[in-house]
C-alpha cells in the first residue's frame, strides 16, 4: 500500500544517534543515504532531513521534505518489511525538480535492496 504512516517516520534519540553512528552511507546526488539494520523492529523507518544551513526559509525546506517523502512512498515496495533505519538527507544548494528527487530516490532503493 502506498502510504507513508507515523509508524515508518525514524524518530528518537537513541534510533539517530545509533544510525549515524554506526550506519553505512552512500550518496546519490542531490541525496546522502545512512542506513543501519533494526534488528528490534521488521518495520523500515525513514527520517527526511533538509538542513537549515543551506536553506534559511522553511517554505523551501517543507516543499523538499515533501518531494522526498512523496518519491520514497511511490517507491518503497521492495524495502518496505526490511527492518532497516534510513536517512534521506539533501544536499543540494538549489531546490531540484521532484523529477530529479524522484529519480535520486529509486537509485537510492536500488542500491539498498542490492546490499
């Protein structure tokens, strides 16, 4: 099913700490990808994080959040009961095109269903 529930959002301060802490990376440009297996929960969650830094205004950094949540959700059939922690984290200076963020994210799927 295509939705993307409360229960598939990565939140907490221990999940994050442990996730960027002793997750793997890779990027696929304009995203940085850290993931880490959950060996507590079969449900794969995914924290989007647009930083501050780069984007001052919330209204861009929304409308990116949106665009990633709205790819991975059309695009998480394969690692949806993986049991994994994912991180999408935007990189870009410029706001891209969803086309674009749509495109990053089903690499970014791609590549964690290889590994």
């Amino acid at each position: 099913m295509n939705t993307f529930r409360k229960t598939e959002r990565l939140c907490g301060r221990n999940n994050l700490q442990t996730l960027y802490r002793e997750g793997h990376k890779f990027v696929v440009w304009p995203l940085r990808v850290t993931w880490s297996k959950n060996h507590s929960d079969p449900q794969t969650a995914v924290l989007v994080w647009a930083p501050k830094s780069l984007f001052k205004r919330a209204v861009k950094r929304n409308l990116l959040k949106r665009r990633i949540r709205e790819a991975y959700r059309l695009n998480k059939q394969t690692i949806e009961d993986k049991g994994w922690h994912i991180a999408f984290n935007y990189m870009d200076k410029t706001v891209q095109p969803y086309a674009v963020i749509e495109r990053a994210v089903q690499k970014a799927v791609r590549k964690l269903t290889q590994t």
